[in-house]
C-alpha cells in the first residue's frame, strides 16, 4: 500500500503544479494567438496542418458559444480558449524536446 505524502511535499507538490498550469495556460493563449483563431485572415505562414488545426479550433469555440462576426472575425472567449483541451486532448506539446503527447 502506498504511503501518503508528508503535509509539506504535498504543499510544494501543489505549488509546483499550479504554477506549471499557468505556464502551460499562457502558452496555449500565445499558441491559440499565433494561430490566428480570432482573426478573420488566416496567417500566411501557417502549414496545413496549423491550417486544420486552426479550422478544428474555430469551429470548437462556435460549438462553446463563441461568435462568428460578419468580418470573418471570431469572438475568442475564455470558455473557447478552454476548447484546445477539447480539440487536442492529446497534443504534442510544440515547445518540447521530445516531442511526446501531452494532456493539454
């Protein structure tokens, strides 16, 4: 049977994890950013694959209520940033070495 964690390992395990999420929460905003999700145009130097990805993404936060505008823009709520977890449950995580699938 497992042995429980002493009250201050669990502490700093939990500190550690909370700022790990916010690291991880910023780079999927920039990420969600350089991707063009809001913008009406996509950008130029996506490849097909970013391309898909950023379709799958839009349509994903249409779906979590976000809106289409006439211009082509797209509302990028909190709750539709939310939906990269959804999209990509699974991603390989673009800043690391090892190129191996991470929970997002």
């Amino acid at each position: 049977m497992r042995q429980a964690l002493d009250k201050t390992l669990r502490n700093q395990l939990e500190s550690t994890v909370l700022a790990a999420r916010e690291v991880v929460e910023t780079a999927c905003r920039e990420e969600i950013e350089r991707l063009g999700v809001a913008d009406a145009t996509v950008p130029a130097f996506l490849n097909d694959a970013q391309r898909k990805l950023r379709n799958r993404l839009r349509a994903h936060a249409r779906q979590l209520g976000d809106s289409l505008h006439d211009n082509g823009k797209q509302d990028c709520s909190p709750a539709g940033r939310d939906g990269l977890r959804a999209v990509a449950p699974h991603a390989v995580c673009p800043f690391s070495r090892a190129k191996q699938p991470v929970d997002v």
